[in-house]
C-alpha cells in the first residue's frame, strides 16, 4: 500500500507515490539516477562532497514536522519524489475547463504545452546548483554554508520532481527531455540553461543571498502559480516543493539582512555617518549601503525577466488550458475565467512610460509579477527597519519596472532606477552608479575571506538570531575534513 504522507526510505528512490508498483517508471528513474549521480559530483557544490552537512531530509509530506535532521555527505542525500496528499474531487480552478474534475493524466490536447512547462520549471533547478556550486570555498561560516548545502540539495530534489513528471506522463519524449536536463549547463555557450538569469554568474555570497532573495521568489511565484493547475500531479509536486522553496528565501532574507545589520553597526561603531563615503565604509571591512543596493538593482531586475513578457500569448493560453494559474487562483473572488476582464499594463506609449488596460487574459504575466513586486517591497521594508534601528540615514529601494530590462516591453530602452527614460551615452556614463561595477565586484571579492571555525563569521555579516534546529551558535554545522 502507498503511504501518501510518510516516506519509504526502503527504496533506493524514496517516494510515497507507490514506484515499487510502477516497474515502468521506476526502471525509466532508476536509468536517469547515475546520470543524475554524476551530474552532481560534476556540477555541485564544488570540494565538499566528502563533507558532513548538517542537513534536513523530508521523511513525510505533512507540513508540521516533515524534516529529519542529521549529518550527510551530499552525494548520499536521500533524494526523493514527494507529492503533497490528493485533494478529494478536486476540481480545475479557472479557465475553460473551470469546475471539471482535476486531470489525474495529461490531457492529450495539451500535452505539448504542458511539458514545456515542466521543462522550463525543471531546468532552473540543476541551473541554479551550477551557479553556486563554487561558493562553499568562500562561506562566511559554517552555518552559512549548510544552508547554501541545504539549498542546493533541494534544487536537486525539485529537478528529481520535474523528471519523475516526465518519466510518469511523457513516455519517450519525457525521457528524452530529463536527458537534456542534465546536459545543459548554466552559462554554456552550446547547451545554456533555458531563462536569461540562470546563465548569469552568482559570483560572491551577497548575490547568493540577493539570488535566493529574488529569483528563488520567482520560484515560489511561478510554483503557486503550478500548483493551481489542473493537471493534478503537477499541482501536488508544486505544493510540497513550496515546503522546501521557503527555507531558500528565509536564506535570502535573513543574508541580506545580516549584511545590512553589520554594515550599519560598523559605520556607527566608527562613527561613520556618511553613507555615500563608500572608501571610509569599505575600509571597516564591510559592504557599504550603495552597493548593496547595486546588487538589488541587478537582481531584481534580472528575475523580472523571468515572469516573460508583460503581453504574452503563452500565458493566455496556458490559463485557458487550466494548466496554469494565479497566484493563490483559489483565494480569488471572480469568474476565474477572465473573458471579459482588463488588466493594467505598463508600456512604452510614444516614448513615454503609461498604464494601458489590456485583456486580462494576455495580462498574466504582469499580474503574477505585480504580486512579486509587492512580496518583493515588503522585504524591503524589512531592511529598511534594521537600518532604522541602527540610526543610519539610508533607505533601500527596488527600481523601476523599466530598469535593466532584457524581457519584456522594456527591453530596447535605457531607465534610471526611478524609471527616467534616458539614451544610450548617458546610460554608458552612468551604468556603474547603477549596477555594481569591476572594482564593486572585486572589493566584494577581497571580503569573501572563508571562515570555518564554528560559531565564527566573516567580517561582513552578522551572526544569526538563531541556529537551524535550534542548534547552539557554535554548532558545527559543515564537518569539513570528515
Ligand atoms: N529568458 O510569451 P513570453 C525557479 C521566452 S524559477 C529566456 O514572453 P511566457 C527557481 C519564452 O520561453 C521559476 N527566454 O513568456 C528559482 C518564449 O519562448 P518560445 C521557473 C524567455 O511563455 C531559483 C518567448 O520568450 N519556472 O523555480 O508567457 C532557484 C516568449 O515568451 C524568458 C517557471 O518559469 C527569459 N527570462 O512566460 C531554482 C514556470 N522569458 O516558447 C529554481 C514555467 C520568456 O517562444 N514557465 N522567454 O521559444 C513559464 O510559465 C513561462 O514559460 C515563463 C515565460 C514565465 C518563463
């Protein structure tokens, strides 16, 4: 019998989707895990594969009390195929086919769209790993080193998700597809991961924390957006996915935070008021206040690419279809049908920024992505409080729609932070006050001094308020040598 909260770890797959009775697939995974295998050791985290990491293993799907934590060493991780429990007589959510029972199988007419959505959801997963896969060597401890682990061997789980979706509904070109997932790679001139921001380089740990701030937000958008789909299994693998994905922006937020915290005691400390003096900051070993929000700019801009086109076909019909959502669809007081809706759009109307009502239907990325800005602004407001607290002057912003865009209506123009229109001479002269510059990036670089001693952190960052699992301060979370 299929245990659908608790985890068979019996198996060589753990999973509580029953794999021990689906020869079929189990044999179709059981020929993708070496791949997978040698994926890792290839592609992750880079020099500690022998270490012992202080790690949660999901052992249920029950949202109180579904992780067991203990020392692993990452290429033994208990990866798994975890779906959230069936819904009872669940029904599709919106879209044509509103109110109809939930599909259990692919249906036909949708097939192909549906497994470009997997795809695409599934390739951000292992990209994400490549990009960090070189940043344990610089932790700034070891509790900041588990959790990059952490994270990077739940990105592996999430692509096992994605895969085990296309080897249970896809057949042959399912399988061909989980292959391609693991010959691409982030940043490959032939084989590039499929969206613009996992080809970008996370070169230092505050853009880890802007990425997991940021983009892994995205994740959780786009997942929501996933889990409202009437194609059932996708939409139960996105729920238990979202468990993982909150840890991952706790890591963003409390590392970006931490950063703050310490930047603006130091200043106070040496009694350093002025801000915009980035050589008198820069000397107390910390990242000062601008370039910390030069690393906003480039980040957050880089996951507005990731919602698509503010207009987009695609996400109409894919809405239609009912294979995906709005964010929190149910919770959503209207015909959630959207044939005769308008929605804002903010476009470029005679060389001028305007809000122009568009169908809502066409909308839906800008929707999705308005609800990310809000998320995203409350964070925001959650660093300017730390600032505060301290007494320092100094407030962070996210920019404008407008600025820094490769996707989207904004594309071929040049914005301010504040969303001014300008050419492209003055967007030359003045690019470097905007994103961080070589020399930003290569002060950020002389800081990321590792610092392996338990309970001891890098000059940059604060302390934790409190350890993972409630472990003491000096917890050795990463046994290095082991
Ligand atoms: N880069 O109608 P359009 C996560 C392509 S993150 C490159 O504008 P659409 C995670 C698009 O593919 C969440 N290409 O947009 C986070 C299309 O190409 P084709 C990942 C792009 O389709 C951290 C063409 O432009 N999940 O989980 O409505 C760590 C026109 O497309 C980009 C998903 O994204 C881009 N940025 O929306 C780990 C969910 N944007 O088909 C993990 C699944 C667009 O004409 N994906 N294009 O050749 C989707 O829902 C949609 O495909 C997108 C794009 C939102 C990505």
């Amino acid at each position: 019998m299929t245990d659908i909260i608790n985890v068979d770890y019996r198996e060589t797959i753990p999973n509580n989707v029953g794999l021990s009775e689906d020869r079929r697939v189990l044999k179709a995974l059981e020929g993708w895990h070496p791949g997978y295998l040698n994926w890792w050791k290839d592609m992750g985290p880079d020099g500690f594969q022998e270490a012992m990491v202080y790690l949660r293993t999901a052992v249920s799907v029950d949202p109180k009390g579904w992780a067991k934590f203990d020392y692993v060493r990452m290429p033994e991780y208990r990866w798994g195929i975890l779906l959230a429990p069936p819904e009872p007589n669940r029904k599709i959510p919106f879209g044509k086919h509103f109110g109809e029972p939930a599909w259990q199988d692919v249906p036909g007419e949708y097939r192909a769209m549906l497994r470009r959505l997997v795809v695409i959801q599934g390739d951000t997963e292992p990209a994400s790993v490549e990009q960090q896969r070189h940043l344990g060597k610089t932790a700034p401890s070891l509790y900041d080193m588990r959790n990059l682990f952490q994270v990077n061997v739940e990105e592996g789980r999430h692509l096992w998700a994605m895969v085990y979706i296309l080897h249970k509904y896809f057949g042959r070109d399912g399988r061909e597809e989980a292959e391609e997932l693991l010959r691409r790679r982030s940043g490959s001139e032939d084989a590039p991961r499929m969206l613009g921001a996992f080809n970008e380089k996370t070169p230092d740990w505050l853009s880890f924390f802007m990425f997991t701030f940021f983009t892994d937000r995205d994740g959780k958008m786009q997942l929501e957006s996933l889990a409202q789909s009437g194609f059932d299994p996708l939409s139960r693998t996105c729920r238990f996915m979202l468990t993982e994905e909150a840890h991952h922006m706790f890591v963003g937020e409390t590392g970006i935070g931490r950063t703050v915290q310490r930047t603006c005691e130091a200043m106070k400390a040496a009694g350093v008021e002025d801000t915009d003096d980035v050589a008198k900051v820069r000397a107390l070993g910390v990242i000062d206040l601008p370039t910390i929000q030069k690393k906003l700019n480039l980040h957050y801009s880089l996951s507005l690419d990731l919602f698509g086109s503010e207009v987009s076909t695609n996400a109409a019909n894919a809405f239609n279809a009912g294979l995906k959502g709005r964010f929190r669809e149910t919770a959503i007081e209207d015909d959630h049908k959207l044939e005769n809706d308008t929605y804002p759009v903010l476009k470029l109307v005679g060389g001028k920024i305007a809000s122009v009502d568009e169908p809502a239907l066409t909308a839906l990325n800008m929707r999705l992505r308005d609800d990310y800005t809000r998320d995203c602004a409350k964070g925001v407001e959650r660093f300017n409080k730390i600032i505060e607290r301290t007494g320092i002057g100094f407030r962070l912003a996210l920019p404008h729609v407008a600025f820094h865009r490769q996707i989207g209506e904004f594309k071929d123009v040049r914005a301010t932070p504040v969303g001014v229109l300008m050419d492209e001479a003055t967007w030359a002269r003045n690019r470097d006050r905007y994103l961080p510059s070589a020399s930003d990036g290569e002060f950020i670089a002389s800081l990321m001094k590792p610092v392996s001693e338990p309970g001891k952190f890098a000059s940059w960052i604060s302390p934790p308020k409190v350890g993972i699992d409630n472990r003491p301060g000096d917890f050795e979370y990463v046994k290095i040598a082991a």
